[in-house]
C-alpha cells in the first residue's frame, strides 16, 4: 500500500515544479506538464521501489523467524535489514 495517496503525489509534484520555477533552476524545453508527469512518475517510481523492498525485507525476515524461532525480534530487526538491502540495491530511502 502506498504511503501517500494518488492527490498528495500531484501536489507534492506541483510543490516541487513550482519551488524550481520560483527559484528559476528550471528552463523548460517541453511543455510543463510534461515536465510535472515526469516529476509524479519519479516519486511514484521512488515509492514502488521502496514498497518492493519492505516486502523483500517481510520475506527475509519470515525466513530467519523460522530458523531462529524464539529468539527473534521483528521490531528491531525490520530497519537494519531495511537499510542493509536499500545499501545493496543503491537506493536512498
């Protein structure tokens, strides 16, 4: 489940463009809805990518439980295989 619905990704977005116009970092060489779409995909790419590795880490972490039954904790582990796995596939989280 996506941490940030559909409206607040469009609207992140339009922050983002419009902070870039205002400071004018931005020069447009196609139409500007191209350049927003191309800003929503990025951050909805960002969000899948990160919603693939918590499933990758529940996975990893469904494993260890069941070889060290007992004496694993979840809640701490989560995070530190979180960050291990987003160290090793390069993203920044």
């Amino acid at each position: 489940m996506m941490k940030l619905t559909t409206s607040q990704i469009q609207r992140l977005s339009e922050k983002i463009l419009n902070q870039w116009k205002s400071q004018n970092l931005i020069t447009f060489k196609v139409d500007e809805k191209v350049v927003l779409q191309t800003i929503t995909d990025a951050i909805v790419g960002d969000l899948q990518k990160e919603e693939q590795l918590d499933r990758d880490v529940n996975a990893l972490m469904d494993q260890m439980e069941r070889q060290h039954e007992g004496q694993f904790q979840r809640h701490k582990m989560f995070p530190m295989l979180k960050q291990k796995l987003a160290k090793e596939r390069k993203i920044i989280l």
